[in-house]
C-alpha cells in the first residue's frame, strides 16, 4: 500500500512539473487535436470528397470551396488531409504500442534472467541495428507487399531492437538494487517482481520513449507511403498525397506544402511534448520545480 501511494505521489509530482512546461502543455494540446480531427473526420468532411475525382477541379488553387485546393485527379486535398490524418496517426500510435510491449516483454526479461537469452538475443539485435532502419523498413515491406498490415510490421521490426536495448538498459540499473535482492531472498516470484516492481520503476524511461518512437514511426509511415509502399490506392495518407503532388510540383506547390506541414506539427509537437514528459519524470530536476 505505501509503495502504491508512493508511485502515485511521483506521478502526480511529474504531472505538476508537466504543468509548468508551457511548450509541453501546448504540444499537449496539438496531438489531443490531432487526434480528435482523426476520430471525428467524418463529422468534419465527407470522405467521398476525398476520393471522388473531378476533372474540372484537377489542380485547383486553395480557395473557399477547396480550402486547400484539390490534386492531380481534382480531389479535395482538405478531406484527404484530415481522413489521411487517421492513417498516419494509426502508424504512430498503433506501430508504437506494439513496439513498446514488445520491446518491454523481452528487454525485460533479456535484463532480468540475463544468460543465453540476453546474448542470443542482443547479437541478433546487434546485427538488427548494423542496418540502417530506412533500409530495413523497406527491405521489409518490398518483401511483404503494400498495405497497412505490411507496413506496421515494417515499421515495427525496424525499431524494435533499439527500443529493446534502451529497455534492456533501464532494467540492468534496477535489477541489481538492494530491495530487488531482499525480495528475491524472501522468496518472491520473478513474475511479481518483475511486475510489481522492476516495470513500474522502469516506467519513466519506457513511457519517454514512447513518446519519441510516435514521430519516428510518423515520419517513417509517411516515408514509406511517399515511396509508394504505405497505404493502398485511393486511401488518403499523408505521406503518399505529397508523394502523389511531386509530379505537379513544376505546376504547384499546394498539394505537396499542406501534407508536409501537418507531417511536421505532428512530429513536432509529440518530440517537444516528449522532452517536457522526461525532463518532469527526471527526478533529477524535483528540486527545481
């Protein structure tokens, strides 16, 4: 019971640091947005507006009919950018948190049990991170085909092993601490430990990292589909609309500029709220808040 109301007594002193960072409140308050205008995009803009074609509308300018004017095949560039926003915003969210349970499971138990797991499992991880992440995030979706379901497993073995390894890291610093040995000499289960105990405290740097893996497998997902291997033809995504304006480009900027804008909000505001979340789980800074 005291542990439990410590650990909650530490969250709620990070809260309150969080607080006090205004670039991470409004960053904050950017990705809550972000996410709203996916979950409601129907409410906001009819999706046929983002994949019926019109000839007459082909390469429109932004204007009060088509705020951000249309593409190539006289598409609504705005609905396509706010049903697109669900794509991205899934390969960030959903790539991450199966990244991170995945990584957690085995750097934790890599950490913990160490022996030939933990070696057999960092030499593979070894060999994993020799390759570059575009690289091997492409290797794997031209090996798997296109399509969502292909691209989150690329964009997620791609990150896996670095994550595991910051994992791995965090747990190696706990495993070895004083109350760790006193409950193991008491007979505590490795299960109750590990969940009870080494995770909890590990939190801090899992929940951090996180947050940086949600940009990275944004910029990722958008990288992939503006290489043509993301999300398939018509489905609005907002790496393959500015793949689609490249072509255009000697006509128009529109249809490559408003992609690249939200791509670049959206990264931002979750790296800036990311740097915000560590240093208020730091506790290296509770003295000066």
């Amino acid at each position: 019971m005291a542990k439990t109301k410590k650990t909650k007594s530490a969250y709620a002193d990070a809260w309150r640091r969080l607080k006090k960072n205004k670039v991470a409140m409004v960053s904050l308050v950017v990705i809550v947005l972000l996410i709203a205008m996916a979950l409601f995009a129907d409410l906001i803009v009819d999706y046929s507006a983002a994949i019926t074609q019109s000839a007459a509308d082909k390469l429109a300018s932004p204007s009060a009919e088509h705020w951000f004017g249309c593409d190539g095949l006289g598409r609504d560039l705005f609905a396509r950018i706010i049903h697109g926003s669900r794509i991205s915003l899934l390969l960030g969210f959903g790539t991450t948190a199966i990244t991170t349970v995945t990584a957690v499971a085995l750097g934790t138990t890599a950490a913990y049990f160490g022996g030939k797991f933990d070696s057999l499992l960092m030499r593979a991880f070894d060999i994993l991170i020799s390759i570059p992440s575009v690289l091997l995030a492409l290797a794997i979706s031209a090996g798997f085909g296109t399509g969502i379901p292909q691209l989150v497993c690329a964009i997620t073995i791609g990150q896996l092993a670095s994550f595991t390894r910051v994992i791995r890291s965090a747990v190696l610093n706990l495993v070895d601490q004083e109350y760790i040995e006193a409950e193991r000499a008491l007979g505590l289960k490795n299960g109750r430990i590990i969940m009870t105990h080494i995770i909890p405290n590990a939190m801090g740097t899992i929940l951090v990292q996180a947050t940086m893996q949600v940009a990275r497998n944004i910029l990722m997902g958008a990288l992939l589909s503006f290489l043509g291997l993301g999300a398939p033809i018509p489905t609005p995504e907002w790496g393959q609309i500015a793949s689609d304006g490249i072509s255009y480009l000697r006509y128009t900027g529109h249809i490559v500029i408003f992609p690249t804008i939200f791509i670049t909000i959206t990264a931002l505001a979750i790296n800036l709220f990311g740097d915000g979340l560590r240093d208020a789980l730091d506790p290296r800074l509770k003295g000066k808040a």
